[in-house]
C-alpha cells in the first residue's frame, strides 16, 4: 500500500479580546491544499473550530472524511482522509495536541499520529513543558502493542536546531531540542526523516515525518503552497509532501 500524506499548520489561533468564531478557514485553503494532487491524507495541526463549513465542504466534496481531535477551546488536530479507506480512532491528547488514527486500506494499514507541542513564551519554564508534553508522546507510542506501522508527523516545536550541541547551554534550548527528539525516536526504532530544508520562517525545521520499521519513506519535501504570510487561518508553515509505503 502506497500513501500520500501531507502535513499543514492551519495557524489558526486566537487573539486577545476574540473568540474562535471570530476566524475563517476559507475554502481557497482547501482548494490550495488540493491543488497537491493524488492526495490520500491532509493532516492539519493549528486547527480551530471557527467558520470553516465552507472549507470542510470542499474536502468532503471531493471525496475526503473529517477526523478531529479539539482541545476545550475548539483547538487542535484535523485530518481530511479519503474515504475509499477505513480510519478507526485510536487515541488523543489536548496537552499536547495529538490525534492517533489507523488507516487501513485491506490488510495493510498504518498507525498515523499527528502531534504538536504547544508553547508558550519561549523561556526556560515553556522548554521544559515542551519536554514533559514530549515525554507524554513518547510514553502513549511505549504503550502500544506495535510499533512497526508508525507516521509519526505534525510540529514538534523543538526551537531553532544547533548543529553544535553545547550551543544550547545557558539557552532554554537546553531542555528540550531537536537532538533529543532524535534520540528518543532511534530509541523505540523509530526514525526521523531526514528532510533538505526548513518548514517555518526560513530558518526553523520543526515539522516532521518519521516511521516505524515496516514504513518506508519514498520521498518526502516541504513544499511552500501558501507563501509568506501573517494572517491568522493561512499556513505560515511550508506543507509536509510524503510519500511512504508498506513494506
């Protein structure tokens, strides 16, 4: 079974003084999303519930089921999968935002998790809850009877990577980093694609791909759909573009 997936940060947030019905997810990000042809899944974090009919309605028109996971502020997790697959719910978390589907197409299928770290302020007390909301993800995939058929994807937030690691010392960096999300992963036989390039602000990599042993990785890219930009309810992230199988 071969799978497309691709992966966005909606960026759908709310302001001081607003509440989420104040927001609009346009149809044009759907059709936007689309124009990524031969799609299986579209996988979204920074999801909120707000005035977004119009853009589930063009998914759902072309072919696509809603799954969510919402947080008690209407934030978190959405994935648009075509419905020529059968998807069973698995599990979700709200702290971080986290949504575990199974994918199956006939006998083969794959365990998809899409995750992102919530943040907060960037200090040294922000790195280590993004720690302990890590840790509370590498705890729920220790607890599963099969890791092998793992796409682990979504915004890690694990900040700005240093190749050097003694450059996080005296940094909030120092608790919680991209060597570290390594390490766990290759720990459970899990890993991290190894993807050219940055997904957020042209410096920063922190949307991610990785698989368990029985995934392969054919190609996977960022792929800039929706350009630079600030407004709330357009991707400020470049989009995760994979291709993977089952082996």
């Amino acid at each position: 079974m071969k799978i497309k997936i691709l992966e966005t940060s909606l960026n759908l947030r709310i302001e001081r003084g607003k509440r989420k019905e104040d927001y609009l997810l346009s149809q044009n990000i759907a059709k936007k999303q689309l124009s990524v042809t031969d799609t299986d899944i579209f996988t979204n974090v920074e999801f909120m519930d707000c005035d977004n009919a119009d853009y589930l309605k063009i998914f759902e028109d072309s072919g696509y089921k809603s799954y969510t996971s919402l947080d008690e502020k209407g934030r978190g997790i959405l994935c648009e999968i075509k419905k020529e697959y059968t998807v069973i719910k698995m599990g979700e978390m709200t702290e971080p935002h986290m949504l575990h589907l199974r994918v199956e197409k006939g006998n083969e299928y794959i365990d998809l998790i899409t995750v992102r770290l919530l943040v907060a302020g960037g200090n040294d007390a922000d790195f280590k809850d993004r720690n302990k909301q890590w840790n509370k993800v590498l705890s729920y995939i220790d607890n599963l009877s099969d890791k092998s058929h793992l796409v682990l994807t979504g915004d890690f937030n694990h900040g700005v990577i240093s190749n050097d690691i003694s450059g996080y010392r005296n940094r909030p960096r120092q608790y919680f980093n991209y060597q570290m999300v390594v390490k766990d992963l290759k720990n459970k036989n899990i890993i991290l694609y190894p993807m050219e390039g940055n997904s957020y602000r042209g410096y920063m990599k922190i949307d991610h791909i990785a698989t368990g042993e029985k995934i392969a990785v054919e190609t996977a890219v960022y792929n800039d759909v929706f350009g630079n930009t600030e407004i709330i309810g357009i991707p400020d992230h470049s989009c995760i573009v994979a291709n993977i199988k089952c082996t």
